[in-house]
C-alpha cells in the first residue's frame, strides 16, 4: 500500500467548494472559547460540506491567527455566521424547519449510536462550552439532545473531538438515506 501524495486528493477548489451541493448539517457553537478548538471545527465542518456554522455569544470569529492555525484555509469555505445569543439562532433555525440536536448529556438524551436521522431533513448540531457545555436554555428549546456514549472515568470529550464523532457518525447515516 502506498500513501496518496496530496496532489492525488482530488481537493476542491474554494470556487468549486462553494457550488458543491452541502450536507444538511448545521453546527452551532455556544460559547466556545479556545481558537484552536474553532478552527478544528471548521476544518472538520469543510471535510463533510458543512451548509454553516454559527459562531454564537463568546466564540471567536475569523480572521483569527489561532482559528486559522487549525483550520487551515477552511474558514474561506465553510459558510459562518456570527450571532449574539445561541438560543435566538435556535429560535431562527426551528421557524426554518430544523430540527436542533444538542449535543449534550442530559435526561431522556438518546445515545448517538441509537439516532436516526430521518430523510429529507436538515439538522443543526450545538456544541457548548468547553467547562459549562450547551446552556440549558438551548438545551431545553432543542428539539433533540444526543449524547455520545462513553464507558471510560471520564465522560467527557474535547469539543473538537466531539464535534469530529459526531459529525461523521450523522454524516454517514444521512448518506446512508440518499
């Protein structure tokens, strides 16, 4: 088996990337504060064609040394929007016909690995905070709270990191639909 070189990716351009038919993921950032995290996220959001990400109350917006120091280019793809409070971009997303899925932990949350998601349908992803996670006021307005499943001492993951299974777990089942 031999590595691909990076000239054998079959990248996207920007131009190309912005025409590409997106996935019908949104994520919604609540309050995150590391750079670092944020860019992750934005990379991970342009490798599944993110339709957007809202960057909502204390989440850094682009440009940013640090954002870009992850994202490496991404944050000229992915589509982004910031916003002041994360439960108005719920409110905005729910009369638009989303369905918003905190990922959290929290009572009756249903485990990433028993979600389905259902055909034809956009959902939007909130990621919260690194120390307090989603607010519950967000929790609570969502239509949905997914938890990922963790057997660990834990029972906790790095946002990124969690915004990386969960995506490609959502992802893969949507793709699985079409």
């Amino acid at each position: 088996m031999r590595k691909l070189k990076n000239s054998e990716l079959d990248r996207l351009s920007v131009e190309d990337f912005k025409d590409t038919k997106k996935t019908r993921l949104i994520i919604v950032l609540d309050n995150i504060r590391s750079l670092n995290n944020i860019g992750s996220v934005f990379r991970t959001s342009d490798a599944f064609l993110i339709e957007k990400i809202y960057l909502c109350g204390i989440t850094a917006t682009p440009p940013h040394k640090d954002i870009h120091k992850t994202a490496l280019g991404s944050t000229e793809t992915v589509a982004w929007e910031h916003a002041t409070q994360t439960l108005d971009v719920v409110e905005k997303l729910q009369a638009e016909n989303v369905k918003v899925l905190s990922i959290e932990q929290a009572e009756n949350a249903t485990m990433l690995d028993e979600f389905t998601p259902e055909a034809d349908t956009t959902y939007a992803l909130v990621f919260g905070n690194e120390v307090k996670g989603v607010a519950q006021n967000v929790v609570s307005a969502s239509d949905m709270v997914i938890e990922i499943p963790q057997f660990g001492t834990k029972h906790s993951l790095n946002i990124s990191v969690s915004a990386g299974v969960v995506i490609w777990d959502v992802f893969s089942k949507m793709k699985a639909l079409s």
